[in-house]
C-alpha cells in the first residue's frame, strides 16, 4: 500500500503540473483541463465507495465472550487475525490458527485441537467440514455464543 500511494501521489503531482502547463494550450487539453477535477472528485468518490475494509466486529465480540467466560484454556481459530490475533488472544494456551484444509484430515485435525478446549469457525467452514469432524473429536457447538459470522464449539469429552 505505501508504494501505490506513492505512486498515485506521484501520479497526481504530475497531472497537476500537466494542467497548469495546458492553460495556454488551445484544444483538447484546454477542456480536459476543466473535466479533471470533477472526474478526479467521483473516481475518488466511487473509489471510497468500494472500499470495504473487512471488518472484525463479530471476531472482537467473540474474543470478549471468550475472556468473559473466565477461562484461559486453549483455543483453536480460523482467521485469528479476526480476534485481534495472539497480541490479544496470548492468554488462551495453546493457541493454533486452524484453516478450513486441516479439518479434511480427522487425525491432522484432532492433533491440532489436542489441547483446546474451544475451537472457532467461519459459518460457511462449519457447515462444509466442521461439525462432523469436530462432533467426531469431541466439540458440541457452545449454546451460549449467538454469531452470524463465527460457529464456536466447546469440547464435552
């Protein structure tokens, strides 16, 4: 991201520069002088628009629902990054990130969930693999936790 913001910074400057050098120049680049500025506005405009920074707000609220539930125990998570990652998710031992690929192999998936006691998918990734494998290993979906975006699982065995 700094390199391309660089480079439209860079890019920005010099049509800048190419506009005050057009100001006495007859044609075409008269009129494109007067068009620049509103089609620089409603690119950048349309451009915000399409911005969707992926927005974590369930992952957080699922971290707190974790911390409140007074235990330190392990935890197994898709998307970690989502919970704010292991600068706030340290307290859980072990932690292990867990990809929607491990849980098509049962014995890689119980070796990574060995020591957790609650593992964390995406919907989609819990309805595709994650309950069989994880019903299979021991995990029962934790009633308490209501997500849109997350499935939570707790161990029972």
């Amino acid at each position: 991201m700094p390199f391309l913001s660089i480079a439209a910074a860079r890019g920005f400057l010099r049509a800048v520069a190419w506009i005050r050098a057009s100001a006495d120049a007859p044609g075409w680049r008269r009129w494109s002088r007067e068009l620049f500025a509103p089609v620089l506005l409603l690119s950048v405009l349309h451009d915000m628009g399409g911005w969707r920074l992926v927005r974590s707000n369930e992952g957080v609220r699922l971290a707190q629902y974790l911390r409140a539930s007074g235990s330190s125990s392990g935890i197994a998570v898709q998307d970690l990054w989502r919970l704010g990652g292991r600068p706030y998710m340290w307290q859980h031992q072990p932690l292990v990130e867990v990809s929607p690929e491990l849980l098509t192999d049962t014995d890689a998936a119980a070796a990574a969930v060995a020591g957790t006691t609650w593992v964390a998918l995406r919907s989609r990734t819990a309805r595709t693999v994650g309950d069989p494998v994880l019903h299979s290993l021991g995990f029962e979906r934790d009633d308490g936790w209501r997500g849109e975006d997350y499935v939570l699982y707790v161990r029972t065995k």
